[in-house]
C-alpha cells in the first residue's frame, strides 16, 4: 500500500468552480478584500492591482471557490503556492527549517 494518496483531476469541477470564481471576483466582497492590499501569505501590503485571487485548497486538489477558501495574495507568493495545500507548504516550511539548523 502506497503511503501517499493520489487524486485525478476533474475538469467538470474546475470548470464550475472557476465559474464560481469570476462571479466572486465581480463582487463587492472581492473587491473590499482587495481594498485591504494584505497578502493572506505572507502579510505585506501591496496596491490592489498587484494582488491576485487564490484558492487556499486549489481547485485541482478539490477546493472550491468559497468566501472561506478565496484569498488575495501577491504574484510571488502565488506562484510559490502552486497546486499546494496549506499542509505541504507547513511541511515544506519546516523541513527547510531543519535543514538550515543542520547547517
């Protein structure tokens, strides 16, 4: 038995919720969270137009687009995310930090 759990696609489901998506980014709660310029990740202001929408669980690991799954974060921090869940990102912080106490 495998010690990791893989999980498919399906493109019905991220073409809903992207859906979903475009309706919330038309919305006035988009737009006061954007109004606020705070990266969910990694707390630095920045002006609205640098911020992006993320899904907290991305859509391809079966999130959906909710209030309570929908950040704005920067492009930076966007593009570290990728595809990763909340969990892989706390492993991943923790393994660099021990590494770097190796050092």
């Amino acid at each position: 038995m495998p010690d990791w759990i893989s999980f498919e696609k399906n493109p019905q489901h991220i073409a809903r919720e992207k859906l979903k998506a475009r309706k919330l980014r038309n919305s006035q709660w988009w737009k006061n969270q954007l109004a606020s310029g705070v990266c969910h990740y990694c707390g630095c202001k920045f002006p609205p137009e640098a911020l992006t929408m993320d899904h907290i669980t991305p859509l391809a690991r079966g999130g959906k687009s909710t209030k309570g799954n929908i950040v704005v974060c920067c492009k930076k921090c966007n593009s570290h995310k990728k595809y990763h869940t909340p969990a892989e990102l706390l492993l991943d912080q923790l393994k660099n930090e021990n590494e770097n106490d190796k050092d």
